[in-house]
C-alpha cells in the first residue's frame, strides 16, 4: 500500500466558508460578547435537544462546574463518575471541595452499565456513604443505561448530571440527549473536536427553572440585573448586584455565531460518521473488538475505539500504535484512567484500584482510538482499515 501524502489524523475540526462569514458578520457588528448570538445558540440548542433552558459557557469544563454548584455539590459530598473520561469528569467535582469517587466499566460497552452501578451502590449504603451527584459519560457518543440507572439514582436521591461531551445528537430510547429526560442537568463539548464547534465552549441543558437560573448568575460572576430580584430597588438602568460569588464562565458572540453556522449542517455531520462507522464494523477484522451498542442507542460517533483482546491479539496497543503511525496514521488513546493521573494517583492505593476497576484498567492498556471525523475520505478510511487487519494478523 502506498502512503499517503498526509498524516491521517484522529480526528480535525470542520470549517465552511458559512462559517467564517458567520463568524465575519460578528467581527462586523456592535457585540463582540454578551450580545444577541448566545441567546440565539443557547434557544436553538435548546429546540434541537427538546429541553427547556440552555446555559452556554465557555467550555463544558465551565458548564460541568456550574451543574455541579447548581445541584449544591459542597465540600466532602461524594460525585461518582467512569474512570474513563477526560479529566473534566472529575475536575468540576473537585472544584467544590468534593470527594470523586469511580465506576468500573463494562469491557464489552466500555462504559458504565447498570449492573455495575447497582453493585456499587448496595456497597455504598452499607457503609452509609451515598454519592449526592453521579457524572454518567456518553462515551464516544453511546449513552450508557440512562433509564434503569436513572430510575435508581432518584429512588436514592442521588443527582444525575449527563456528561454528553461525545454524543451532541446522539438519541436514547429515541430521546434526543439533552432534552434531560434521565438528568438534572446535560453538559455537551463545542471543543474543535467535537461533532460541532465553537472553537472552544460548551453548554449545559435541564428542564429545571431553579437550577438554569442559578447556573445563569454563576455564569456571570453571581450578578443580577432584573430589578424584580434586586435586594435593593434601584430603577437606574447602571444598577446591578452581585448575589453570589459566581465566575466569567461566559461564551462571546463570535463563539455563539460559529456554533449557529455548525448547527445548520449538524444532520449531514452525523449521516458522514454514521457511515465512516459502519465501513469500519463492516470491514475490520472480526478480531477486534468493538463497542457492544443496543437497539436503544443512537451514537453520533464522536470517536471510534477499537479494544485489542489479548487472547485473540498478538500485537499491544502501544506496538501497533508505533506501526500504524509509521504508516503516517495518527491515532489516540481514549483515555487514562482519571485515577492514574498524578493529581489523582495515591500509589498506596494500587493494590485497591486494580481490584476495583480492573476494566477501566484493561480497557485503558488495550484501546485505541481510529480516525473518525466529517470529510474522512473513502480512501482514506480503507487504507486505515487495510493497514491495521494486516498489522493485527502478523505473528
């Protein structure tokens, strides 16, 4: 096989000439920030996910801190969450003070499952230490069982925020995610990576009046200006509070307006990675192991993670990371394991993790992540395909 004239990467940002003029018309007009685009993106998003309210922030590590607070995550309550997620997962947790604990994985979903989470719980109240919030993680764009755990979660009045990072238009049980059927709050990405973008940015959804009206004031340093909440009446237009001890967690306009441009095409974005997905599962060698998906889940295929059994495998990760990279394909690893980052890792408690999460573990040591992003070409993909069922069947 010939190489090709470009590294193929895992994954790259998709920009129109929609786009930049969008964004052009911004740079044009008389709100650079705090102007009419947010509110129009934060409507449309809220429309397109069949939500109530939408906060848009600045990231969705932003938003995730501010469902937390919202949801009145304080010093010592217990958030769990999947090992396998960005950093974030976690991060917004402990911004509050907060204890993280994890869920172990299902090897075959590569995600949290309800059995998991039941297990985890019935230890949990024997001990008494119940999590006040669960992070659940729509890993690579796959819901994981959203309406049994949900179910259980709020019998134990235990929180749910949906960290949908990956899954901006995916569906579950043929809800739209976002519209918080089976949360409290939904946090999406808009990073360049994700299926649309702002540059950076994300945003949090719900359908609860309190909790969108807290998240909106913390969003902007904690101040009011609608005089019916003042707690002094002052009429002068100038006049605002600060009420609460909140952050610039704000999106600008021109963010706002690039992610209005990507949100027009959002039906064609996930058509072309619906399709890279299914040459992928239909022409991999069998011997790798994909994601056990359901009748219930519709992905949008942010990413496409392979798992290489060792028992039908030859070839590490790692080894074939290295070759496939020779062959000027660029994949990623999805991801380290939250608790093995030096920020999180207790080396005395190494014996207890892989005890605990031996999926997460054997998940992180045994996946990589293929390229998977809108304008992929046939071409490109096939020699991808090409080159790893031939790496994978070298003794």
């Amino acid at each position: 096989m010939q190489l090709p004239k470009k590294i193929i990467n895992y994954s790259k940002q998709n920009i129109f000439k929609s786009d930049i003029d969008s964004v052009s018309s911004v740079l044009r007009s008389n709100f650079l920030t705090q102007g009419p685009k947010v509110e129009k993106f934060e409507k449309k998003i809220s429309e397109f996910c069949k939500s109530k309210f939408a906060v848009a922030c600045n990231s969705a590590t932003s938003a995730l801190h501010l469902a937390c607070l919202a949801l009145g995550l304080k010093k010592d309550d217990i958030v769990w969450t999947n090992p396998i997620s960005f950093v974030a997962s976690a991060n917004c947790a402990v911004y509050c003070g907060a204890k993280v604990d994890y869920i172990d994985i299902d090897i075959k979903k590569f995600n949290i499952t309800f059995d998991n989470f039941n297990k985890k719980l019935l230890e949990a109240k024997k001990k008494k230490k119940l999590p006040k919030i669960l992070i659940l993680v729509d890993y690579a764009g796959f819901p994981c069982d959203l309406d049994k755990i949900y179910k259980v979660a709020r019998q134990n009045k235990i929180f749910i925020i949906q960290d949908s990072s990956h899954s901006f238009g995916a569906r579950f049980k043929n809800n739209t995610v976002g519209n918080c059927k089976y949360s409290d709050i939904t946090v999406f990405s808009f990073h360049p990576v994700k299926i649309i973008t702002t540059g950076e940015g994300g945003i949090a959804t719900t359908n609860n009046l309190v909790l969108y009206d807290k998240m909106m004031k913390l969003r902007t340093h904690g101040i009011v200006r609608n005089y019916r909440e003042f707690k002094k009446k002052n009429k002068m237009n100038w006049y605002y509070e600060q009420q609460l001890l909140g952050f610039n967690y704000r999106m600008s306009d021109i963010e706002a307006s690039l992610g209005l441009s990507q949100l027009k095409r959002i039906k064609t974005n996930l058509r072309c990675r619906k399709k890279i997905a299914q040459n992928y599962i239909k022409k991999l060698d069998n011997k790798i192991t994909l994601i056990a998906s359901s009748k219930d889940i519709e992905s949008s295929y942010h990413l496409f993670p392979i798992y290489l059994d060792k028992l039908k495998i030859k070839l590490n990760r790692d080894k074939l990371y290295k070759r496939l990279l020779k062959k000027r394909i660029k994949c990623q690893v999805h991801y380290i394991p939250i608790f093995l980052q030096p920020f999180f890792f207790k080396k005395k408690n190494i014996k207890k993790y892989k005890k605990m999460f031996p999926n997460s573990i054997d998940y992180y040591n045994s996946t990589l992540s293929l390229p998977m992003y809108y304008g992929l070409t046939s071409i490109d993909q096939n020699y991808v395909i090409e080159t790893i069922n031939k790496l994978v069947n070298e003794k």
